[in-house]
C-alpha cells in the first residue's frame, strides 16, 4: 500500500508562522503476513453437539488446511499430565479428517471467520477431539501460525467439579435444558488415568465421594 501525507502551507504554527509550500511526504507499508488464530482463551475449547463451527480471526488466507480426530480418554488425561506436551505429536498416530476450507475475508484486514469442525460443515458428536492447522512447512504463513493441537470437549453436558481434603464434589447439569441430571454416571481418575472413586448422580445431579487420592484429580 502507497501513502501520501501533504501539509497544507497556509496551516499556521502558534506563532503564525507558515510554510512557504507544501510539504508532501510518501511512504509505503508491507501487506500483513498470513495469519489465523482461533478465538479463544486456551487451548482446550468446550463445545455442545449443536456447535458446527469455532471462530477465527484470520487475515490474508483464503483456504484453511486442518484435521480434526477423536481423542481417547485415557490419552487425554495423560496430555493433562506433566507429559502433556511431549505426548502431543502422538495425536497424529490417531484417525482423523483431513481437509481444506475455504476463507472470504478482506485483503489485509484481520477479520473473524467461521471454521467448520467436519468436512460437510455438521456438529460434531459428543466426545474428545483435536484440531490442527495443516499448512505446509516451509511456508511464508506457517512461521506464525500456531498449528496446534487444540483440544475439544464436546458434550450436553456441563460438570461443575470440586474438591476438599476429605470429599470429591460434581455438579451435572444438561446445556439444552439448564436442568439438574439425576443418576449420571461419574467417574474420578488420577493422572496416571486410574479411576479411584465412581458413583452416580442424585435427583439434584450431585455426587458426592469420599477423596481417597493424592494427585489432583481428573474428571470422566
């Protein structure tokens, strides 16, 4: 992009003082680097099954190249472990989609985007997952943008999830009707991903167990 700035000279200084003639003064500016980020706080996002899509604020891309795959819960818990970034290239040994989206935003303007979690743009299903970015290496926009793994929680359901010295609480509630959900299946592991206490909800959708470890917990 081509700028020109031009000083009027019959613009005065607080003396009164003027310029004999214009001042013309032009300079130029590189377009942005490619770039894409998702719009969110961490790299673990909650979703619900009616969720088809994530927000992105993208700038000089027009095509997206990611995956997204199921991610099973006992590698989870272990990514949750002091590991955690270790273990995460393993995610690709998993099954996945792999395909490309296409963006329509404004050259040189980050803008916010719909990214679509399945190829045919449907939720996906209740459970565990991980999305990457696949652009090339080497490549003018990879350099400065985070592939991931970023990591989705998709469920109904929302667990508000505490811990005491000598209780283990959770709270089971259902997102589609804010309601309390009675006789839901609960089961607390450490981060080695072995289960220690399991029970079921009440009819208010609280369990309650005795905390009987050592390392902070996990919840399934």
């Amino acid at each position: 992009q081509t700028y020109t700035l031009r000083v009027s000279p019959q613009l005065t200084d607080i003396w009164g003082g003027a310029m004999t003639e214009e001042f013309t003064y032009t300079f130029f500016t590189r377009p942005y680097s490619p770039n894409i980020s998702l719009v969110a706080q961490t790299s673990t996002i909650f979703l619900t099954p009616q969720d088809p899509s994530l927000v992105v604020q993208a700038v000089n891309i027009s095509s997206v190249p990611l995956s997204v795959g199921r991610v099973p819960l006992d590698y989870f818990i272990a990514l949750l472990g002091p590991n955690g970034y270790e273990l995460q290239n393993g995610l690709l040994n998993f099954e996945r989609d792999t395909w490309t989206q296409s963006l329509s935003v404004p050259a040189d303007r980050m803008q916010t985007a719909e990214l679509f979690l399945r190829p045919d743009q449907q939720p996906l299903q209740p459970g565990i997952y991980f999305l990457r970015f696949e652009f090339d290496q080497p490549s003018g926009a990879a350099p400065e943008i985070y592939a991931g793994p970023y990591l989705l929680i998709v469920s109904n359901l929302q667990v508000t999830f505490k811990v005491s010295a000598t209780e283990a609480l959770a709270w089971v509630v259902d997102l589609r009707t804010d309601q309390p959900v009675a006789n839901a299946p609960v089961t607390i592991y450490n981060e080695a991903g072995a289960a220690i206490a399991q029970g079921v909800t009440d009819a208010q959708g609280v369990y309650r167990g005795g905390r009987t470890l050592v390392d902070v917990p996990h919840l399934g």
